[in-house]
C-alpha cells in the first residue's frame, strides 16, 4: 500500500466504482478493477486476491437490494449456495498451482456465444420460462462448476451464472442476475478466505476500493430493478463481448 502513490490509488477507487456498477447490471465488473490491480504494478496472485476483497463489497451490496425487493428464493437456492462455496475454494486453491492457459483459450468462445444468446433469444426477458432442471442438479454443475472457474479464473463469471439460471431454470432476466449476486458473493467470499490464509490480501487497498464498490453497486442493482431487461440484455451483451474480446487480446 505504501508504494501506491496518491494518483494511482484514486485511478483504483474510480475503477472499482465502475465496476461495482457494471457488474450489478450485468457481472463482468473484473474486467475493469483486476486489470486496473495489474496495471498498477500489483504482482498476480496479489491482484486476483485484492480484487476478491474489494469484488465482495459490490457483489455484497447487490444482493442485499435484490433481496430487499423480494427478488431472491433464499429456501430454494441454498444448495446452490453451499455447492458454490465449495467449488470456490477448490478453484481458489488450484489457481495458486496450475496454470490457466487452457481456460484462456476457451473462455473467449464462450463468452462470445452467451453474448449472441443474450441478443438474440426470446426467452431472455421479464417473464419467466419453463424450467429445464431441478434445483439439485443445477446446484452440483453450475454451482460447483462455475464456482471453481471463480476461484480460478473469473472473467464473465456473472454472464456465465444468468445464462444458467435462464436456460436451466428458466427465470427471467432480472431474477437471474439477482441469484447471480448471491452465487457471485459465494464464490467471491470463499475465494477471499484462502486467499486471506496464504497471505495474499493487500487490505488497505481492498477495503478502499470496496467502498466504492459499494456506490458502484448500490446505483446498478436500482437501475437493474427499475428498468428489468431494457438495460440488463443491452450490457450482458455489451460485458460478454468485451470480456471475449479482451481475452482474446490477451
């Protein structure tokens, strides 16, 4: 923290307000605050801890509003929660050992998929669909499965929980990023604890950047509650494409 200068430090809590914004509407938040961490000088495993911590406030505050207007089954997604949590710290361990360059090359693809889903499918909306699944097996693959992708490697996270919990469950656009907050803070909190354990966690930087988090956030879940799929379908097509595009720079 000491390093960071005056200038910089302010350039990081403007980007996390930023994305604590985007990320409410549409996830995709880390594509603005983990490569703000790494520009700023800050080492991998430092950045990806730091953005947890400071990822948790807005994802935090999100849920808390979406829960507030009713917007969240808590006696239904709780499976879904423990499976997250799970897959999360898998994820978070693994990441400290084994490289994602696999992932990096995939992720790309899909991310540009979901976008064109997002844009073009019907059952993308204000109303909800049939659902595909049960709540068991939703909970053991997207839960364990994109949980452990949070912990390990995170960009379109958020897009990649809506598109599951539209297309297994059948929710509507607005009710399924409110469950992608929730599953999205799972993930985010246990990825921070073991982090935390090994060391990684630059806290004064964090807890800086996540109160801005917290505006960023508390301003995109009104606007997304407010405004249902007019302003959500518009971003999590405009956030997956980004992502696509940029890991595929990358």
């Amino acid at each position: 923290m000491e390093s960071i200068s005056t200038d910089v430090l302010v350039l990081l809590v403007c980007a996390a307000g930023v994305a604590g914004f985007v990320d409410a509407i549409a996830g995709g938040g880390g594509l603005i605050a983990l490569p703000a961490l790494l520009w700023a000088g800050i080492p991998p495993l430092q950045a990806l801890a730091t953005n947890k911590l400071q990822g948790s406030f807005g994802t935090a505050t999100a849920t808390y509003n979406f829960a507030r207007k009713g917007y969240l089954d808590w006696r239904s997604l709780w499976p879904a929660v423990i499976m997250t949590l799970l897959g999360a710290v898998a994820g978070t361990l693994s990441v400290q050992f084994l490289p994602g360059s696999l992932l990096e090359r995939i992720i790309p693809v899909l991310l540009a998929l979901f976008a064109l889903y997002f844009l073009f499918s019907r059952q993308v909306g204000d109303a909800d669909a049939r659902q595909r699944v049960s709540i068991t097996v939703f909970s053991l693959s997207t839960g364990i499965g994109l949980g452990f992708y949070d912990g390990f490697f995170g960009p379109g996270t958020g897009s990649f929980f809506t598109a599951a919990f539209i297309i297994m469950l059948g929710y509507n656009l607005t009710h399924a990023v409110a469950g992608t907050k929730l599953l999205n803070f799972t993930s985010n909190i246990s990825s921070l604890a073991v982090f935390t354990m090994g060391g990684h966690v630059i806290w004064g930087l964090g807890l800086a950047m996540g109160m801005a988090q917290m505006a960023g956030a508390w301003l995109g879940a009104h606007l997304a509650i407010k405004h249902g799929s007019r302003i959500i379908r518009p971003m999590l097509v405009a956030v997956s494409l980004a992502l696509s595009v940029k890991l595929m720079l990358d």
